[in-house]
C-alpha cells in the first residue's frame, strides 16, 4: 500500500513522515509532493490509497485537488493537515469524502487514528470491488442483443411495437399484467478515458457492466436494464413495479456501481405513465432531465422529468412511497436550497460576449485570463449550470468566433476557420454531459479557445501588414517575366533599399538571387516531363537563353540539365 503526502513546507512532510507509524498501517511507501499539481501527476502515476493534504498551497491548492480525488481517483482516501480552523474547509472536506480534518501542530494519536481508519475503509472497498467485479464477470443471461432490440423497440418502433411486447411477456422478461411504468435513463460518456481503459476502451464492454449492475438490484420482478439501441449509446431502466422510491432504488444502485467502478451515474427519470404508449415520451422526459440537471450540485444523481424534481416521487401512480432520507445523501434538496437554485438566473452567453470579444482583440495574456477567470466565476456565482446551456454556450462561442473572423480578415476568413476547426478537433472542450463535471476543465478551456483565436488573427494580420508576403506572393505568380527591384519595390510602394534589405533578412539572399532559385525550383518540376525540352523549359521559366538557363541551372545544383533529368528518370 502506498500513501502521499502533500504540503509546501518540507519540514511538515518530515513531521507527518516521523508521527505516522506507518508499519503498524501496513503502508510500505511513502511519496511526497510539493504542492496539488505535482499530487495529480502521482497520483495518476502511483495510485497511492491514501494521500495526507494541507489546504493552503501555492500552486494547486488543497481545495482543487481534493475536488480532482473525488472526481477522478474515487478509490483513494484522504485526510487533511491544515493550519486553518475554517468551518469551510472542514464542510468541503466532509462533502469530498474527506477522512478527518486534523489542525496543526500535528497530535501523533490524532493523525495515526484517522489513518488508521482510512485504510480500514480503503480496505473494505477493495474487498467489496473485488466481489463486485467477479460477480459482474458471472453474465445476466436475460438480456442477449436480440432481447434488448426487443425492449428498445417499445421506444422507438411503433409499427413492431406490439409483435416485440407479446414476445417479451411470452419469455417472462416483462410480466403480463403491466399497465404502468417508467423509464429511466442512464448518463453515458464516451469521452470518459478512465473509465474506458479500464474496459480496454471498448464503451459496448462497459455499457455491459453496467447493465449488468443494474439488474442485481431488479432481480424482484420489478424492471430491467437494457442497452437502447434506438439512438444514441444510452442505458434505458424500465419500471413497471417498484416496491421502493425511485430514489432509493437509484441510491442502492448508485452504491453498487461505485463499489465496482469507482463512479457514480446520473439517472434521468421520466413521469409515470400507460405501458407501453407512454414510454416514448418517457425516454424524451429522461433525456431532457439530463440535458437540465445542474452541475454544480455534484451531489444530485436523481433528475426527474417535469414537475416531479421537486419531490421523490417514488410510486408509478405519482403518489409519494418513500421520504428524503429514503433517497439517500443528497438525491432530494431542502425547499430553501431548491428555491433559491430554481430562483437563479442563468448565465448566458450574451452576459460576457464582449469581455471575450475584447480579450481576443487585445491578446493579452492578461486579459485572457480574466476573461476565462470571470466567465467560470460568475457560472458558480449564478448557481445553475446544466449540459444544455454548455451545448448553447459551445455554439455561441463558436458563432462569435466565425463573425469576429469573417469581419477581421474577410477573403482570409474561410482557411483560418478551417485551422480553428482543425485545432478544436486536437483539443476538443470537455464533455458538457459527462460523468464529472469541473469548472476549473472549463476555464482552461475556455482560455485556450480564446488563446488560438487571438493568435489565428494577429497571426494573420501581422502577414497582411507585412509587404514581403505579397512581394513574394507576386514573384511566385510572375517569375517568367523579367522582374527588377525596381518594378517591384514601386508596385508596392517600398523603396529598392527596403526590398533588398528584407530579402537578406528573412532569406539569407539578395532580391535577383531568390528570383532565379524560384526559378530553378519551378525548372526541376518541369524536366519531369519528358515531352518538354530543354530550350522549351529555360523559356517557360524565365531564361531566353538555353546556355545561359544551363549554366545558371549547374552553378545551384551542382549538375547539368541533362544530367539532373537522367538521374530523375532513374
């Protein structure tokens, strides 16, 4: 077993190195690290099962990188030493997962208590994950491809939708006497790479497991999990008898896949209704309850449909079967919390258009930064954030960026978008209905959107300024003609010192020079074809006189015209 642990100041990592006994934990190595950024590379690099954490660190501090362990390194207790006795601190702790809060100066029975019992849970765990993965490996047999076409049917296929619910009563998977259910839908996330390596990247391989999760806790007759193939990967729960809350059900559910996979999923929950003709509409109600879950209450893993987010809703007939402690930790809010989260306004896009108009203007890091900085602010300040309204704010962005680019370089616009689009495919935003969600993901984001922006048009720009761009432009099109630096430096209104000048600093030659190596270059391209001779060649590229165009073609290659086709054509 390993454990790190974190703090800028290297004599407390001495001091928690000497108060812990870390043989009677049985922990064999012990890692350190500076600040949160360099804990995240070893965590990711180490998988240490328990890392000891100050708050208050220069770079990365304890807050974000708690945030970070909770949402991606799930299995892995912590515990934090801090100088601080602020009740904050102690509540995020708490909310994270957090051990214990320990205040320094450092007590040795405190700090050896909590560790002690942090590897006791951290040990529970991976004995309940071990099980957990060998009884996934044991396949629910119920559900083969065909039944689950079978299912999604009932969805998405009304002409066979009857055929495929006879056959479905006939194999017992849904009882005959169904007239009410509900269906819910499982929060996917392809672009979720922890998850997936685990599974070898293979997303049918992990949608399985969870299915098969699921249906441990439906063994009772009272639903299934299934694979809908209707669209999109999603995972579809269909209800038809619940002995207990949805909540609760969900909460039960939740734990399991937790043991199993370190994660926790969010369920959108359709309203109740007629068996089969509601589900449709039922699977739109679950989908859209995802799309309006609000991401900043990282707690929340039950999103109902309608007006039913207000309360547990547990029976199929709409009356309420269980209470809010029967949901579980945070699946139901407190009236105050919800009104107030109902009563805030969203943040839209429109709110901080001009500060990122400004900031891509001015290219400042600066003003960058405090834009993107402000942008993530005021979401957490505002209260609500939800899947549908980064979709909104993903396309608004990126409507902004194509009108700022259109109107800064006009005829440019079309192969500098092209770039951009290139480059968010390389650094694509983070997923808006991913399993985790973190605003800090969203501002680098966000920065960095705005960075290649700035930089495509001041890039470009500065190019435009830039008279030798045009210049040798020109010479590229007009190289057969015979060119002075006197006919170029007048059409574009520089003075034959400037021009000369240049061409020495951007190209180690003079102006006559680079006209023959362009020249020659364009020479090369043509001796490929065998039907053009040589006479013909030294014309096409400038040179009037076929000696001259031999000489002059040697003296840059080192071979003759004759000689340079022979070895091509070998």
């Amino acid at each position: 077993m390993k454990a790190l642990i974190v703090d800028d100041e290297a004599r407390v990592r001495k001091a928690v190195r000497l108060l812990v006994d870390w043989d009677a934990h049985q922990i064999e190595e012990i890692l350190e690290a500076g600040n949160g950024n360099e804990a995240i590379g070893l965590i990711r690099q180490e998988k240490p099962a328990l890392v000891i954490m100050d708050m208050m660190m220069e770079s990365g501090s304890g807050l974000e990188l708690m945030t970070w362990v909770d949402e991606f390194a799930g299995s892995t207790k912590f515990i934090v030493v801090s100088g601080h006795n602020d009740f904050d601190f102690v509540r995020q702790t708490v909310r994270h997962g957090g051990i214990d809060y320990i205040l320094k100066p450092i007590e040795p029975d405190m700090i050896n208590s909590a560790v002690s019992k942090a590897v006791t849970a951290w040990r529970a765990e991976e004995a309940e994950r071990s099980h957990r993965q060998h009884q996934s490996l044991r396949l629910n047999e119920i559900k083969p491809i065909f039944g689950e076409k079978l299912l999604s049917a009932l969805i998405d296929d009304r002409v066979n939708a009857e055929a495929s619910l006879r056959r479905l009563i006939h194999d017992g998977i849904i009882p005959p006497d169904s007239k009410t259910s509900r269906l819910l839908l499982v929060q996917t996330d392809n672009g979720n790479n922890p998850l997936l390596r685990r599974f070898g990247g293979d997303s049918e391989l992990l949608y399985y497991a969870i299915v098969n999760i699921c249906n441990e806790f439906l063994q009772q007759g009272t639903g299934i999990a299934f694979r809908y193939w209707g669209g999109p990967p999603e995972i579809a729960i269909l209800l038809w008898e619940p002995h207990e809350s949805v909540t609760s059900l969900i909460s039960r559910m939740n734990q399991g896949i937790f043991l199993t996979l370190q994660f926790r999923m969010h369920f959108g929950i359709s309203t109740p209704g007629a068996f089969p003709a509601h589900l449709p509409a039922g699977r739109a109600e679950a989908a859209e309850a995802l799309l309006r879950r609000n991401l900043l209450r990282h707690e929340d893993y039950c999103h109902f449909a309608g007006a039913e987010s207000s309360r547990d809703a547990g029976a199929l007939s709409g009356g309420v079967t269980g209470t809010e402690t029967d949901a579980g930790p945070g699946a139901m809010l407190g009236g105050k919390q919800r009104d107030k989260r109902e009563n805030a306004v969203p943040l839209s896009f429109a709110d901080v258009q001009e500060d990122w108009r400004m900031a891509v203007i001015s290219g400042t890091p600066e003003a960058l930064s405090a834009a993107a900085q402000h942008w993530t602010q005021e979401l957490s300040r505002r209260g609500v954030v939800t899947p549908q309204m980064l979709n909104d704010w993903k396309a608004d962005a990126l409507l902004m960026r194509s009108r700022l680019v259109r109107e800064a370089l006009g005829s440019q616009a079309a192969n500098v978008l092209a770039e951009l689009e290139q480059g968010d495919q390389q650094y694509p935003s983070p997923q808006p209905s991913g399993y985790s969600f973190s605003l800090f993901a969203w501002r680098d984001w966000s920065l960095a959107f705005m960075q290649q922006l700035s930089r495509a048009l001041t890039d470009r720009q500065q190019k435009e300024r830039n008279p030798m761009t045009e210049i040798v432009k020109y010479i590229e099109q007009n190289y057969p003609s015979d060119l002075s630096l006197q006919e170029v430096a007048g059409k574009f209104q520089v003075s034959r010192e400037y021009v000369s000048r240049r061409f020495k600093q951007e190209y180690g030659i003079n102006f006559s020079d680079y006209i023959v190596s362009v020249r020659i270059e364009k020479a090369k391209l043509l001796m490929q074809n065998p039907g053009l001779k040589l006479a013909q060649i030294s014309e096409m590229v400038g040179f009037h006189d076929v000696k001259y165009f031999s000489k002059v073609f040697k003296k840059h290659t080192g071979h003759s015209p004759k000689d340079y086709r022979d070895q091509a054509e070998h």
